[in-house]
C-alpha cells in the first residue's frame, strides 16, 4: 500500500541531488578551487536521517537507486555509490540500535558515516586510476574541510528533517 | 541469530560480486553508452537544468552588483584597449583575407585550424570532484562526438568523454585520468611539441611533458592544441607556461602551464568541431 512517506521521501531525496549538484557547478570556485576540496553531501546526509527516523528499510531502497543515480550523472563508474550508499546507511543504522537518537550522538554517527564513504570513494577512485593523491594530502585537504562543511550542513538539516520523518511516520502508522 | 547473519552475509557477497563486475564494465574504455544510460542520462539532465536555470539567474545578478562597482575602473582601461583592437581587427581580416586566396591557390578547403562551434550550456558538476566533469545541455542530436574539444572564449577546458541524445559530459583538464592527454604545442620560434598529460593538483597547473632538453622553452611563452592525432583543431589556447623543470637523466624537460580558461567558472561553454575529418591530417 502506498504511503505518504512512499511519496514525500523520494521528492526530498530527489531535491537533495539535484541541489547537489546545482550547488557543486555555481560554487565550484570556492568548493574546489582552492587547494581545499569540499564535496557537500547533502543526499547523504538526508538518507541518515532518513533512516533514523523514518524507516531504514525503505532507506535502503532509494539509497541504492539515488546512488545509482549519482554514479550515471556523475562518476561514470555504475556501482561505485549505488553499493556505497545503502551498506554504509546500514552500518549507521546497526550503530544506532545501540544509542539514542539526539542531535550528538546522530551527529557522531553522520561524522563516522562521510569518514566511511569518503575513505571509500578514495580507495575505488585509486583503484581505477582516477586519482594518485597521497593519503596525508587527502586527510588535510580533502577529507577534513569537506567533514566540516557537512557539519554545518546537518545541523541546519537536523531538526526540521527529524520533525518531517516523524510526522510522515506517524502518519503512516494511523492510515 | 546466526540464519540472520548468514543471509546478511550472502546478500554482501552478492552485492560486492555485482559490484566488481559493474566497476569492471563501466571502466573499460566503451566507445559508447547503452540506451538505458543516455535515457536516464537525459532526463535526469533535463530535470537538472530546471534546477540549474533560476539559481544561475540568482548568482549572476549577485555577481552582476558586485561587478558594477568595478566598472569605472575596467570601462578606462577597456576604452585604452579599444583603440589596439581596431587595429587588430583590420589586420586580421586582412590576413584572413590572404589565406583563403592562398588556399584557393593550393586547392585546400579545410585546414587543422577551422573548425564549427557548438555553444551550449552547463547543467551540472560533478560535486565529488574525484573526476572533474561537467555535463551540458547539448548531445548526439546537435552533433556532439565522443572526444571533441570543449572551450570557452578563453581557451581549452576538456572533451567530451560520453554523449546522449541530448547531453553529453565533458572531462576538464585537470582530471587525472590517465587518458587525459593532449598534443600540444609550444609557439616560439620554433614548433616544440609535446604533450600535456595529467595535472598537478598542488600547483593547479597542466603538466607539459618529455620536451626535449635541447629546444629552450621559458616561462610566458604560449601552449597550444597541434591537432596532430584526435579530433582537435590546431590553435586552440591552452595555457602560458610558468616554470620548467629539467627531468631526473637531463635529457627532457617538464613545462608547468597554467590553464588560460578559469575551469571553476563554467556557464557557457563551446564543443569544438572540427571540419577536417580525423585521419587526413599532414604536417
């Protein structure tokens, strides 16, 4: 039976990746033009929360077929994301049976979830030969400015996504 | 419990198996995409663009405000430049003049400096930057081909690495592939050529490589696209060489070129192509 949340998480998903890549192409001056490289992870970010406070099952899905996505339009290597994003979705998911789920303890696990995912895309990338960086170079430049960015970016997401989940959770449950 | 962890384990195995051979797929070098992925590749394009236009709209009157409070400053010195162009203009069209005398004399119609132009606009970026790509808004249908030229009105930024019917997406010259090369040549006195290969992300600069140690290249002087091999016209602008360096044996020399083309601020771009067919190309 289809729900609403069947209806609004897609929609929202969708805007997260197509802001993604609005906002990679007008600011890439500053995102990647200095010798910092930030990557903002906006759909990312959303399908954590998503998973939290929605339902992890359904997250599941659509972080497969949005990660598909973002390997079609954008690294031209189908699989990459499309594997990514739903496994390291889960781990974060399998974390978060353990703990509550408030702003720090969420943050901590978005945190750990970018680590994962970028310390990932540098290894595939390696792999195939798209990039040679070196691992410190990485760390400095790559790997803690774009955490920060996405910091700010989840904590402006954090409570109004958490309200929107559970109101399309609750909802979801009367019907 | 452990029928649980069993399952999890086999729908891992299955994933990370689909997943090599995905990768393993995507990577070798397809001279073309299946039909699913230029659909997909087009209408998720499409969708993007409508992102894509308003917030451009926004940014560019932004930009346009802080503009204005340079203008009396630039508006003198383009008033000086002017005067320079007219010259310049009247030269050209002169010499332009020239050469389609001379080629008619010699029963040439095309040569490896003209080609047709393209204009289209970007779409999106690739917001990982792992691989710097671009996509445009112009494909299969207005001509587009794998591996043509891409410039902006300041000199190269890429080519194309992949078409759809409608778009296609271009790989900028600071991406690291290893297929990433262009022919090249150095305008002095004397034609050095050479090619451009790989990027050096700590100088932000092309890398000019294996130029013989013999043939003096200094810092300032112009590179250019030679159009021998490929699809590249001749004379497309590249960069301005900033430093050289003799390689380890002292028998070649590395050029460090800094891209003419501001490969961070893209709206506008044109898919060079070239009129000369590959394959027919003389010294």
């Amino acid at each position: 039976m289809i729900r609403i949340k069947h209806i609004v998480l897609p929609i929202l998903l969708a805007f997260a990746f197509f802001l993604e890549g609005t906002f990679a192409s007008l600011g890439a001056e500053w995102l990647y033009g200095l010798e910092e490289t930030l990557v903002p992870r906006f759909l990312f970010v959303i399908l954590i929360l998503s998973a939290i406070f929605l339902e992890s099952r359904l997250t599941y899905v659509y972080a497969c077929v949005f990660g598909f996505f973002y390997d079609l339009m954008y690294t031209e290597v189908i699989g990459v994301y499309a594997f990514a994003f739903p496994v390291i979705v889960s781990i974060v998911v399998l974390l978060m049976k353990m703990f509550q789920s408030n702003l720090f303890v969420v943050a901590l696990v978005t945190i750990l979830g970018i680590i994962i995912l970028e310390y990932y895309a540098y290894f595939m990338f390696s792999l195939i030969g798209y990039t040679e960086i070196e691992h410190d170079v990485f760390l400095r430049y790559r790997m803690l400015p774009t955490l920060a960015m996405n910091v700010i970016v989840y904590l402006l997401a954090f409570f109004p996504m958490r309200r929107l989940f559970l109101f399309l959770q609750r909802r979801s449950e009367q019907t | 419990m452990s029928r649980f962890f069993k399952k999890r384990f086999l729908l891992g195995l299955v994933a990370i198996v689909i997943l090599a051979a995905l990768v393993g797929i995507s990577v070798t070098n397809r001279k073309q995409l299946t039909w699913p992925e230029q659909f997909l590749k087009d209408s998720i394009g499409f969708v993007q663009d409508v992102f894509q236009k308003p917030a451009e709209a926004v940014v560019g009157f932004f930009e346009n405000i802080s503009h204005i409070q340079n203008t009396y400053e630039e508006n003198k010195v383009l008033k000086k430049h002017l005067d320079e162009y007219t010259e310049l203009y009247v030269r050209v069209k002169e010499l332009e003049k020239q050469n389609a005398e001379y080629k008619k004399l010699l029963g040439k119609e095309a040569s490896l400096t003209d080609y047709d132009r393209i204009n289209a606009s970007v779409i999106t970026r690739n917001p990982d930057a792992w691989n710097d790509l671009i996509m445009i808004d112009k494909g299969e249908t207005d001509g587009v081909e794998k591996d043509m030229a891409v410039i902006t009105a300041d000199g190269l930024i890429g080519k194309v690495k992949s078409v759809s019917q409608f778009t296609a997406t271009i790989q900028l010259i600071s991406s690291r592939d290893r297929t990433n090369k262009i022919t090249a040549v150095v305008q002095s006195d004397k034609r050095i050529f050479g090619l451009v290969e790989g990027y050096d992300e700590e100088k932000q600069m092309l890398v000019f490589q294996k130029i013989p140690a013999e043939n003096k290249v200094k810092k300032g002087q112009m590179v250019v696209s030679s159009g021998l091999g490929g699809v590249f016209p001749r004379g497309l602008i590249i960069g301005r060489i900033q430093s050289v360096e003799l390689d380890s044996y002292g028998l070649t020399q590395t050029a460090f070129v800094e891209p003419a083309a501001n490969i961070y601020d893209l709206n506008e771009v044109i898919v060079v192509k070239r009129k000369l067919p590959a394959g027919e190309v003389e010294q």
